[in-house]
C-alpha cells in the first residue's frame, strides 16, 4: 500500500523538479554590433527569407571542413535560429564565396575589407556595399590562406580559427 502511494509522488516530484527552470538560458553580455558613421548607424542581418545562407569554399587544404566547423560555430550561437548556412557545389548560387588565396588588392572604394592574422595563416572579408551603404551585394567573398608552406607545419587550427573569425564577419 505505501509503495503504490511512494511511487506517483516520487514521478510527481522528478516532473517539478524536471521543470524547474523556464526561462531562457543566460546569455554573456550583450555587444555592440551596429556601425557607426557619420551621422547614421549601419545594421546588417540576413532576412529569414534568405536563409539558409549558401556558402561555396574551395576545396584546398581541407578548407570545406573548416567552413564546416565555424557554420556549425555561428548556428550554435544563435539562441533561436536566426542564423543558418549550407555549403554548396556551385559558386555561382553562393551567397558567400570563400577562396584559399590571399586577398587581392582593393579595387572597389564600396567594398570594405575586414582583416585576420594569426602567426601561421590569414584572412579577409569583402563586405561590399555598393554605392548606397545601405545595400549588400551579394557575393562576400572571403579569403584565407596559409603565410608560408603548409605542407611544414599544421595549420588545422589557425585556419578553424580564422574560418569561424571571417564568417562572423559575414553575420552582420
């Protein structure tokens, strides 16, 4: 008799306890994530409508892996979704085009570029904002590359590193 009582008060106990906590988990502090220029603030997201966001890499030094990882990254920072990418086969469908270069020289005064180095490898955006500032152009173009021989010397994680950096670039 007390064990058929014990036991729906014991799965009673486990399902409050199970629920004890219905908020939303606790995010670090917020950043500032607007640009300002001159008289104007500059904000970027990718419409849901857009996503998920399709990215080509060139297939050279592992390079697909690590855009990979860093999409897989950013998609889990994202507390509701509001972020998601694919890789793709074709280039010419890309949102974004990621190449195993180094950048070439500015040509455009739109395009703004936004650089990483790290001791073994580097990388740079493109964000091009045609003339209005207030538009996109579609492809960003990303470029990361080794600073000397790669076949010396794993650069696994400089360029996990750099990819996941230069991606986040491309969030907005």
């Amino acid at each position: 008799m007390i064990v058929r009582r014990t036991i729906p008060l014991a799965l009673l106990g486990i399902a409050v306890l199970s629920c004890s906590e219905a908020t939303a988990p606790s995010r670090a502090p917020s950043y500032e994530w607007r640009l300002f220029v001159e008289n104007d603030t500059l904000s970027f997201h990718w419409p849901a409508n857009t996503l998920p966001v399709k990215i080509w890499v060139e297939d050279s030094l592992e390079m697909p892996a690590r855009v990979a990882e860093a999409i897989a990254t950013w998609k889990n920072a994202f507390l509701y979704g509001e972020y998601d990418a694919v890789l793709v086969s074709d280039s010419t469908t890309a949102d974004i085009v990621v190449r195993v270069s180094s950048a070439p020289p500015q040509a455009i005064a739109t395009v703004g570029r936004l650089h990483t180095l790290f001791p073994g490898c580097e990388g740079a955006t493109d964000i091009d904002t045609v003339t209005t500032r207030f538009e996109l152009q579609l492809p960003v173009r990303m470029y990361l590359s080794p600073r000397f021989d790669p076949g010396q010397t794993d650069l696994t994680e400089c360029f996990r590193i750099t990819a996941r950096h230069e991606l986040g670039h491309s969030l907005g």
